[in-house]
C-alpha cells in the first residue's frame, strides 16, 4: 500500500504531512481498525472535514462553557470579586481582579469564539503582589480575594477545551483527508485479497460475519439462542458496539444477560472499546427492571489504605451529576472488607528511588539500582527473594530489570515478559524442531543454521541462499545440501556437513519418538546446552531446561502436534512465564495488570516515570473520524486530534 501511494497522483501529498514510518503505522492502524474506520468513511465526507471539527468543537466548548459558568464554587468566586473591591485603585491584586470581572462580563448575544476569547483572560490571572494596606479587611481580605481568583483561574484552565481553536495543523490534515481515504480505501481491497487467498478471517471479521450470520438467517439465531439459558459477560466496559450487538442479538430475552464490568476500568479504544456501550447497557437492563447491583466492598486493601484512596480519588473523578457526559466514570467510593492492615509492618513504608542521568541510560541505572537494593533487603532485613515483586506498566520494561537482576546475581522469575516462546534460545530450538520435523522448510531451516547450534555466518548463508535463487530449478535449500552443492569456505562446509547428517537421521526419527527425545538428541549432540553456559546466559540454559521438561510432560509424540500447541499459545496471546532461577527464591517481573489480587511484601514500582501512555499519534472516533496529531517543529498539534484525545 506504501508503495501504491507513492505512486498514485492525489495520494503524494500525505508525504509532506507524515514521513515514510508514520504513514506505515498510519496504514497498519486503518487497517486494525478498518471496520470502525469504513464507517466514519461512509459518514463523514473527507471534502467537509475541518467544518465537522469546527461544529465539534463548538459544540463541546459551549458545554464545557455552560458547566462553567453553572459551577457554584465558580460563582461564589465572581461574588467574591464583585462585593471585595479594593481601596486603592492601582493596587496589583486590585488590578487582577478587575480584569477577572471583565473577562466575566460576557455579552449573551456575542458569537462562543469572541466569548471564549474574553474568558481566556482568566488564565492569566497573576496572584502575585498586593498589599494589605490597600484593602479596607486588611490581610484578611487581601487572601479572601486571592482565593477567589486562583478558583476561577484554576476552574477555566481545568475546562481544557475553552482555550482550543483550530489551527494550520488541522488545515492540513483536513486538506490530506481525501488522500488518507483513498490510500485506506486502496489499502482494505488490498488486505481483503490477501485475506481471500488465504482463506483467512481477521477478528473484526469474526465480529461482522457472526452479526451477519445472526441477521441474515433467523433460524440459526433461533438455534444459538435456544443453547443460551444465560449469558455471562465480564469486562464489559472493554466491549464495542458491535460487540453488544452480537450479544444483544445471542441474547434477547430479559432475564438471561448477567454483564459484569467497572467504567473506571475501561482500556478505551483498544479494539473500539468504548465505555458508552457498557453505560447505555447499563441504563437499558436498569429500564427493563433487571438488577443493577453495585460491588463496592473491596478485600484487596485495609480500611486506611482505601479512605486514602477515597480521598485522593473523590475530587479527581467528580460525581454523578445530570450533566455528566457518557464517557465519564463519576467517583464510587469502596469500602473495606474484614481485612485489617498487618500489625507488623516498620517504617519507612515507601522508598523513592530517582534515577539522574539522560534519558536513554535513566532506566538501566534505575534498574541497577534497585537490584542492588533488593539484595541489600535480603541480607539486611531477612527478606527472601520470594517475598519481592518488580511490577511494571508495561512488558517493555522487563528486559532492563532482568539485565540488571542477571548483573547482580539476584534470581527472577518473569511471570509475564515478551513471552518465554519469544526467547532467542527458545526460538532456536523452536527453528530447529521445524527444520527436523520438514527439512524442506527454507526458512525454519536457515534459523537452525543461523543458530549457535551451527553458527553459520550471514555471508555463508547468503551465498547459499544466492545460489539457490540463481539456479531457478524450484529445489528447496535442503534438496542442494543433500547434493552437496554448498557454496561455503571449508571451516564452515564442515559444520555445514554435520548439521545436514543430523537434521537427516533426527528427521528419520521423528514421529516414531517423542519430541522431547528428539530435542534431548538434537541439544546434546550440538551441545547446545554448553554453547550458552561458556556464553554466560544462565537464563537461557533455565528456559531450555523448562521447555524440555514441558514437551517431556507433554506426552507428545509428533513434533507438528508440540508446535501447533506452541504456536497456539503465542497466537493467543497467553504468557508463557520462564523459568525460575536457582537459590533462595526468585524476585517475581510482572506486569501491574498480571499483579492483580497478589501480594508481596516488597513490591517495586519498576519504571515508574514511563510516558508509555502519551498516546497514540492517530486517533480513530467515531464522532470526529481519522485524526491525525500532524506535530509541527514546534510540538503543536492538530486541534481536532486534541479534542478527540480528550473525550
């Protein structure tokens, strides 16, 4: 698709805007997302976009400007300034709170723009100077008025869309908008033959054709319906529209939809999540006189820790207002189970740790750090390492803790990292399973020759792989090691000669033993296992002995069989953790999300000044469309895209 919007006339333009990377993510995006993005293309004409933004914007800036203004903490502020003059005029304080008023005064008939622009004189409100002798309350009234003009200055700049306007940014994306339609429109066909040679469904097809199935032929709807005496649904907050559809369609009798979920939680926009269809669910069972029962009685923290957490979270979330907009989960607070908080804990409960240094080295240094404290714990406090967790935002993180908990000698156990069949010892034995299982396997078969099982060089395997192009007889790379015909120097020929005898006699093998001897035969004859110990990767030489002990549990015989179930697991998204060090113990990396209902003595907060969640660069909603942020030199960014980030 790149290369096609190079080429085509209207689409070059997109270049100017987003460089080659960008409009590869671009592309990658639309099409991840390319049923939801086929409906803002249906609805919204690219040619009158920036209108659309304009009307949006407008639209929320004159909500925002009317909770504003109906703020009774907002309008006993302007009271204050109005009955709380100064008695000398030219007085600092005096002078701010007469611009406050004016910037307050704001004529009913005037159009929003002007009337935004006069109220944004309130966020330059400077509460510096003032003299106490100049107000007839004295020192008293001075603060009073003071107060009264951070409320407002502070109310104004917390209303994040009244100072938003439209700018060159959003020109142009406006003016690439048909370009992008067209560059998507020409991307879907594309992907959707990919798909039909294939014979291959994504999963926004699974969602659309088991709609379409239910839509289209009644008596199938009526089968599954009838196989449904009820229909249990957790994380709801997390589900699309189209996904309460496929429900509501398995499931339309009161009485038999039990959803579970919590608006707080809601990863909104991960594959369209959104947050209104769990509230507009909600009010539906709520209309239909089903129960709406409210769990708020937590067991996962003592009554001080959650009073704290009421308290930090109350004026942060806000309450359930009428005027509340759909998407805003409103303040719930929780209150404690039969936990008491443990009798034994000292002082100090929390340490903070700050790594100083440049960006790219502030994490490694970090990481150091708290391996070596963590060591410390465990000599100098009677920790065991069993008791200590490094949880993390994201998985992106792991590799520097465990790097760091491998420098220091401190075992670790990765509950949830990048993925223990990820894992470059892993993926070697995975390769050579392949090559054995089917030789013929060009690419499974260059990464067993790649491998330190073989340790071809590049230069080896590209001579190999360019006379194998070069001949054009359609022979396989295996069928021309088995004639002999190996471009290669002698020291490699001769690693090259017995990795083709083995790979020839495993291949005999298998199927008629089990997989696990088959990767016991293969590991000790390359003599895998002391290739990594001389390497000094004591981690890898744990998670080779792991895997070979789960194909030997496995019971498997053919090794097709082990490596769908792998390839299963990786496909699904399931974590497969590695494995655990020796010694006292291991310090457990997981995710934050994967530590949920765990419970450490010692937990790290691992990476903890991440901006991991500055969000994405395009945006895709189903009110505004495609929006781009289109950064200039300067780090402004469209004003669409803004207003899109902040519903």
């Amino acid at each position: 698709a790149l290369t096609w919007a190079v080429a085509d006339a209207p689409v070059p333009p997109l270049l100017n805007l987003l460089r080659e990377r960008p409009l590869q993510e671009l592309i990658t995006l639309l099409l991840q997302k390319r049923l939801a993005v086929q409906d803002v293309v249906d609805q919204l004409p690219a040619e009158s976009i920036h209108a659309h933004w304009q009307a949006q914007l407008d639209a929320r800036q004159a909500e925002q400007l009317a909770q504003l203004l109906a703020d009774p903490a907002f309008a006993a502020a302007r009271r204050c300034l109005e009955n709380n003059p100064a008695a000398v005029p030219d007085d600092k304080c005096e002078v701010q709170r007469r611009l406050a008023l004016a910037a307050l005064d704001l004529p009913p008939a005037a159009p929003l723009a002007d009337r935004l622009r006069q109220l944004a004189g309130l966020a330059a409100i400077n509460l510096v100077g003032g003299s106490q002798k100049s107000w007839p309350g004295g020192k008293a009234q001075l603060a009073e008025v003071k107060e009264a003009l951070r409320c407002l200055r502070e109310a104004f700049r917390a209303q994040t869309l009244l100072g938003l306007r439209l700018n060159d940014r959003d020109t142009a994306v406006a003016a690439a908008m048909p370009a992008i339609y067209r560059l998507f429109r020409h991307a879907a066909q594309v992907y959707g033959r990919l798909k039909a040679e294939r014979d291959a469904l994504d999963f926004d097809d699974l969602e659309a054709l088991a709609i379409r199935l239910l839509e289209t032929f009644p008596a199938a709807a009526g089968y599954w319906q009838g196989q449904i005496a009820a229909l249990l649904v957790d994380e709801f907050q997390d589900t699309n529209a189209r996904q309460a559809r496929l429900i509501r369609l398995l499931c339309p009798e009161a009485g038999k939809l039990f959803i579970v979920g919590d608006a707080k939680q809601s990863i909104y926009r991960f594959r369209g999540a959104d947050v209104t269809v769990f509230a507009a669910e909600k009010a539906q069972i709520g209309g239909a006189q089903g129960a709406l029962i409210d769990l708020d009685t937590s067991y996962r923290a003592h009554a001080r820790l959650l009073s704290d957490m009421n308290a930090l979270l109350a004026p942060v979330l806000g309450a359930d207002t009428p005027d509340r907009p759909p998407w805003v989960a409103p303040f719930a607070p929780l209150a404690p189970g039969d936990k008491a908080a443990a009798a034994d804990l000292a002082a100090p409960f929390v340490e903070f740790h700050l790594a100083v240094g440049k960006k790219d080295d502030a994490l490694p240094t970090a990481a150091a750090a708290l391996a070596a404290r963590l060591a410390r714990l465990r000599q100098e406090a009677g920790f065991d390492y069993d008791d200590m967790a490094i949880l993390c935002r994201t998985s992106g993180a792991f590799r520097y803790y465990e790097d760091a908990l491998d420098a220091a000698g401190v075992p670790y156990l990765t509950v949830a990292g990048k993925g223990f069949y990820d894992r470059p010892e892993i993926r070697d034995l995975l390769n050579a399973l392949r090559a054995i299982a089917d030789p013929h396997d060009d690419l499974a078969l260059v990464g067993l020759l790649r491998s330190p099982a073989v340790g071809l060089s590049d230069g080896a395997l590209y001579r190999l792989l360019a006379a194998r192009q070069a001949a054009a007889d359609g022979r396989s790379l295996w069928q021309r090691l088995l004639a002999g015909e190996a471009p290669v120097e002698a020291d490699e020929a001769a690693r090259l000669k017995t990795a083709v005898a083995l790979i020839a006699d495993l291949h005999q093998q298998a199927g008629r033993i089990p997989v696990a001897d088959v990767c016991k035969q293969f590991l000790d004859r390359t003599h895998y296992r002391a290739i990594l110990r001389r390497a000094g990767q004591p981690r890898a030489l744990r998670n080779v002995a792991k895997l070979l002990t789960d194909i030997h549990g496995s019971e498997l015989v053919g090794i097709g069989e082990f490596l769908e179930y792998a390839q299963a697991l990786r496909d699904s998204g399931s974590r497969e953790g590695e494995a655990r060090g020796t010694g006292a113990g291991a310090v457990q990396i997981m995710s934050i999300h994967a530590a949920k209902g765990l419970e450490f003595p010692v937990v790290a907060l691992g990476d903890a000044g991440s901006d991991s969640h500055r969000g994405a660069e395009v945006l895709i909603d189903a009110g505004l469309g495609i929006l781009l942020a289109a950064k200039d030199d300067d780090g402004l960014r469209a004003a669409g895209y803004e207003l899109g980030a902040a519903l």
